[in-house]
C-alpha cells in the first residue's frame, strides 16, 4: 500500500478572483499554510498559525503551469503508479486506485 498525494490546477475563476495557494510540495511532503490573517479564507477557527506538514510515499504538484520546475504531468503519475498497478492486475493480482477529489477552493485564501 502507498499513500500519494496529487494536487490539481487552480481554475480560471479562482485565477480571476486573486486566490492564493495554501498547498505546497517539497519532496514527499505537502505543506498546507495558513491563510493571511483578514483574508476572506481568515476564518479563524485555527488555534495555531503555522504550516502543517504531511509525509506521503510521494506527494505530485500540477497546480501550476507544465514548464513549472516540479510540475506532475499525466505522464508521470502512470509511470509511477499506473504501469505498476497495471502489471499486479495483468499479473493476477488485486489492484485498486482510491481517489478522493477535494476542489481547490477551501484551500485558496484571497
């Protein structure tokens, strides 16, 4: 079992309403920050102020543009995972993707 963290593009509407990225990759690790305090995303419900970071098996970045340095193309998620998974089920054996898609928009901050 692998955990991989895969985040997608931000869309044109939040492009156009100034939405800022709380969602950052380094490595394996995803960093979530917190929203500028007064921001509109500014809920204040955190008790704490501070980056929160998550270790995965691989954490992939493709919410920027494709000649961005550490862009994940289609490509390359397949190569990593797909072609594996693929040659397990081909192989006999059980093989599942589970995908869980969360928009964008609960972590942007404007």
């Amino acid at each position: 079992m692998r955990m991989l963290y895969h985040t997608h593009c931000i869309s044109a509407t939040e492009l156009a309403r100034g939405a800022q990225p709380l969602i950052r990759m380094q490595g394996n690790q995803t960093f979530l920050d917190p929203p500028e305090p007064g921001s509109q995303q500014d809920s204040k419900r955190a008790t704490e102020r501070k980056t929160m970071a998550f270790s995965f098996d691989k954490s992939y970045w493709s919410a920027g543009p494709r000649d961005e340095p550490g862009y994940c193309s289609q490509q390359t998620l397949y190569d990593d995972l797909g072609k594996e998974l693929l040659d397990h089920g081909f192989a006999g054996f059980n093989a599942c993707i589970l995908a869980c898609e969360r928009s964008l928009d609960k972590l942007l901050h404007e």
